[in-house]
C-alpha cells in the first residue's frame, strides 16, 4: 500500500492563431509525484492523453517528460524497452507510439511539457532530434529542475502572452537537451576545455592572423577531432567562427573609427580588401561603405 498519496499538478492549453503563428507553443505542462507500489497512471487526464501501459499511447504533439526521482521503464515505436531513472529525461514524438512506467517499489516524480509547432517539427526534420534516440541522460538537474520549476510558476502567473513566455523557456530546454547530446558525459569535460580555450584564443586575437591547425597542435588535437568538435559545439567550423569573428571587428571599426576601407581590412585580419570587401557584402548583405553610412545615419 502506498505510505504517501499521489499529487499531481497539471494543464492543457488552447492554442489560437497567434500561437500557431508564433511558430512554437506549449499543449500541456504539469508534474505528477507517484509514491511507491501507486496504480500508473494517474488517470486524470483527458482523452488523447490518457493511456496504460498495456496499450501504450500515440500523441499528435510532441512532450518532454524529466524524472527527478525513482526509476522505471520507457519503450517506443523507434527505440526498445530500456530503464530511466532520476536524471533522465525522454522526449515524446507526434505519431509515434509509446509507453513509461514507474517500478513498483520506487515510483518516481515526472514533470512534463508538451509542445508543437512548425519550429518543433523543423527541428526533427533538420535532424536536431529524432524518434531512434528519445532518452537523454542531462548533466545538470538543477538545471532542470529550475527551468520546469520557473514554466510551472509562469503556468499559474498566467502573465500575459503566456504561450509566447512559455514556448521561450520550452526552447530552451530543447536546446539544453541538444547540447548535451554533443558529446558523451566522459568526453564532455576535456572537449569543453579544448573548445573553450580555442574560443578564447581566436576572441583574443584582435585582427592577427591564426592557424588553425598550429592551434588544433597547440591544444593536444587532432585538427581532424578539433574541426568535427568545434563543428558540433558551434554550428560553425573553426574557419567559418573565425570569419564570423573577424567581420564582427569590421563592424565595430566601421561604426566607430574614421579608418578607411583598407585600414578597417587589416585591422580586422584581413590580408585582402578586396576580399574583405566581397565576404562583408555576402556576410552582412551591405558593402563595408554601406554599413558604415546605415550605422551612422541610424
């Protein structure tokens, strides 16, 4: 017999054309606190949410559902019977079937969002996410915990434009859980150190020249590990995050300083200005004197 009762805090929105033009908003969010040897689950909610687990469910949005404490099992459509535990989190996909359950003799404490839109299933569909890899083990539970805590709060705040506020702090989960996926929890720390202190050097160098590959040396790595990991902390390879670098230098001499064309080029880093010239129009969609004309006017 349960020694504790179930408590369970929830809601489903409804979602207006605002909120479906704002490209991303939130159907449901809510938490459930499951005592020890407790029926699963709860039964309280509606229908298109509701489930067992001997039928399992088939959502039309998308969920994440964190667990703070116990254990249990998760099964999918894409990905087989495994166990979650505190500190795990699986995400929900529209479509595709699935089921979870706490073990009896743990139970365990769930909080979920549920969500969708067109950026949601953008993501999916870039490859960002994907059904085959639903369960995530997160890094830093604090982290989470805050972030479901502030969504709840917001919840029952009901400030105004509360899809919007809500949606905000749901992407941000989304991009705390993607970050993660990046590297395996034994690698993530000397990866961080190598790519933070590549960040730090390429930031300090104010316009001189780098190679990269003396730097991938200079670091320990292989140029071939450092680009591919770069690549993924980033979105951007190393050369293409130092362009992106050096161009933002340009900007910031173009608004501030009275230096020509040129000067602005090698102050940047720049060997060419003719370079410079043609990289800063496709960058920026302005030539150098173009920008500096709209920044100062403005």
């Amino acid at each position: 017999m349960p020694t504790t009762k179930p408590q369970s805090f929830f809601r489903y929105f409804p979602v207006s054309d605002r909120d479906m033009k704002w490209g991303f908003h939130v159907t449901t969010v809510g938490e459930s606190r499951i005592p020890p040897h407790t029926p699963y689950p709860l039964g309280e909610h509606p229908k298109g949410y509701a489930f067992n687990w001997a039928n399992g469910r088939t959502l039309h949005d998308f969920a994440i559902v964190y667990l703070s404490s116990g254990r249990g099992w998760f099964e999918s459509k894409h990905s087989p019977r495994q166990r979650v535990e505190s500190g795990h989190v699986f995400m929900l996909f529209p479509g595709v079937w699935h089921r979870y359950m706490p073990v009896q003799k743990t139970g365990w404490n769930e909080h979920w969002v549920g969500f969708d839109g067109d950026i949601p299933r953008r993501l999916v569909k870039n490859g960002f996410f994907t059904p085959k890899q639903p369960v995530f083990k997160i890094n830093s539970e604090s982290l989470f915990i805050s972030l479901f805590t502030d969504i709840m709060e917001t919840t029952k705040n009901n400030p105004p434009a509360l899809q919007q506020v809500m949606s905000a702090a749901t992407h941000y989960l989304l991009s705390q859980l993607y970050s993660m996926q990046q590297a395996t929890p034994a690698r993530a720390a000397p990866v961080n150190s190598a790519i933070q202190e590549a960040i730090h050097r390429m930031n300090g160098q104010n316009g001189a020249e780098l190679e990269l590959k003396k730097l991938a040396h200079e670091l320990k790595v292989s140029y071939t590990w450092f680009r591919r990991s770069f690549l993924q902390h980033t979105g951007l390879s190393p050369h293409q995050y130092h362009l992106q670098l050096k161009i933002a230098r340009a900007r910031k001499l173009l608004s501030d300083s009275s230096l020509t064309i040129q000067q602005t080029a090698y102050q940047a880093g720049f060997e060419s200005e003719q370079y410079f010239c043609r990289l800063f129009k496709n960058k920026t969609g302005l030539t150098p004197g173009q920008w500096r004309e709209q920044t100062r006017n403005s």
